[in-house]
C-alpha cells in the first residue's frame, strides 16, 4: 500500500527543492522528519509537512503501520512562474521571474 501526498505551486524553485527531496528519498520517515526539520532551507520546511501529512494519510486509511514506513518516492515538478517587473533607473523595467514548483511525496510500507 501506499500513501500519498502533495503540494502544488510551492513558491520555490524546482532546483532548490530538489537538493533537498534528494537528501531524504529511500530514508525511513522518523529519520526523514529529523533530517529536515534541521536543515535551514525554505523547502525543508515544506517538504516536512508534506510527508507529515502522506503520514496522517496512512493512519487515516489503517491497512499501513506508519512505525515502517518509509519515502519511496519524493519528486519535484516546476510550477509555472509568476511574472513580475523590478523598477530599474530613468523609467525602465527589468522582468523578474518568481519560480513556482510542485512537491510531490510517496510514502511505502517496508
């Protein structure tokens, strides 16, 4: 069985937040949920909740014991991005671009 969770239009970049999904694929939750509540970046944070919450899913459909689950699959998908302009001197505008990504996690019993 398998339980799953997953946020869309995170505002962080796909790169960014894949370094971190990398660091804890494979890894049993107790010691994913350590690893990434003290790890000092924005999508450690997310990615946190998300597997919080792919956990309360397994407890809610009680077929999984959550003391054995584990992250089976954890993958990122860039969002579309929010486009927005920076004033820049003598009346110009430079575009910036505000990433977006969607954060997706399968957790597994092992």
């Amino acid at each position: 069985m398998e339980a799953k969770a997953s946020l869309k239009y995170a505002r962080v970049g796909a790169q960014k937040a894949r370094l971190v999904a990398d660091l804890v694929r494979g890894k049993k939750v107790d010691y994913a949920l350590k690893t990434l509540s003290f790890m000092n970046q924005k999508s450690a944070e997310l990615f946190k909740k998300l597997i919080e919450s792919a956990v309360a899913n397994a407890e809610f459909k009680k077929t999984m014991d959550v003391e054995r689950l584990i992250v089976k699959t954890i993958y990122v998908d860039q969002g579309p991005s929010l486009k927005r302009f920076r004033p820049r001197a003598q009346g110009r505008a430079f575009g910036v671009k505000k990433k977006t990504s969607h954060l997706n996690v399968v957790l597994e019993e092992k």
